[in-house]
C-alpha cells in the first residue's frame, strides 16, 4: 500500500510537472511572436480612419478581434505576414486592423457596434467592413486552423469572398 500511494504520489508530481512545463513553453512561443494589439489605441478613431482610406481606395477592411494575450491571435497574424499568397493578397486588396480585448483595454463600444455577440466566437474572430461602415460578416477563426497554425486554402477562400 505503501509502495501505491509513493507511486501515486510521484505520478502526481511528474504530471504536475508536465503541465507546467507546457505552459512555460506555450508562453516562450507567444513571446517570440509580434504583439499587434495595442490596448492605448482609440480603436474607433483609428477604424473611422481606415474606412475613409477603404472607401477612397476600394478595399474591404478587416478587423482581427483579439489581444496579445491570446496565442492564436498571435499566430494567426504571424501566419497572414509569413505566408506569401495571403500577405500578397491582404496587401493589394485589404486594410488590416487588431481590435483590442483585453482587461486593459475591453473596446466595449466598438465591439457592441460591430459585433456584439462576437465573442461568443471565441478569440480571435474577425469583423469585416465595406468602405461604407456596413458590417459584411462576423466570422470564427476556427474553422481556418490547422494542428497548430492556419491552413492556406482556408484562409485565402476566406478573404477571397470579400475581395473587391
């Protein structure tokens, strides 16, 4: 009986240990990512800002809804700027914007106007907007994963539906 309970216990440990050990990678990798949200930002300015440049230009804006504290946030915008075909793309057809939630910094305004039930979504979801303001779609990210990053086709069909 003796012998169980020390083989429990040490189970116990290791296991402990494992998870610990996970975490502490799972933030080393986040850290090495870019961090494009920005929490002091006035993210309706800056939108109001881009929707004239979209409007002006022809392009479809984009808002990535999320924050640095979120890993698939954060490969997901390290995926779009690695990847050729879908940076080429966002360059010459889109306006790109992170909308911050974080506990700095929840954008509540912005999100009730665009989005209100986005975050039932889960994070990182994107609000994508006509030159005009209209909201064309409010969509998971999801459905674009892969094991641990995002899936080319996916991702391009995605912004493809929206290319002006």
């Amino acid at each position: 009986m003796k012998k169980l309970i020390t083989g429990v216990f040490i189970l116990f440990f290791a296991c402990a240990w494992s998870v610990a050990e996970a975490q502490t990678t799972a933030v080393a990798k986040s850290e090495e990512l870019a961090k494009p949200y920005h929490p002091e930002a006035n993210a309706q300015a800056d939108i109001d800002s881009l929707l004239q440049i979209a409007k002006k230009d022809g392009k479809t804006l984009i808002i990535q809804a999320g924050g640095n504290w979120c890993i698939w946030c954060l490969r997901f915008n390290n995926y779009i700027h690695s990847d050729a075909k879908i940076s080429a793309l966002l360059e010459s057809d889109f306006l790109y914007y992170h909308l911050n939630y974080s506990k700095e910094n929840k954008n509540e305004a912005v999100f009730k106007r665009y989005a209100p039930d986005g975050a039932a979504l889960g994070y990182p979801f994107f609000i994508v907007l006509n030159g005009q303001g209209e909201v064309l779609a409010v969509r998971d990210s999801g459905s674009l994963e892969a094991g641990e990053s995002y899936d080319q086709s996916r991702v391009l069909a995605f912004f493809n539906i929206y290319k002006r």
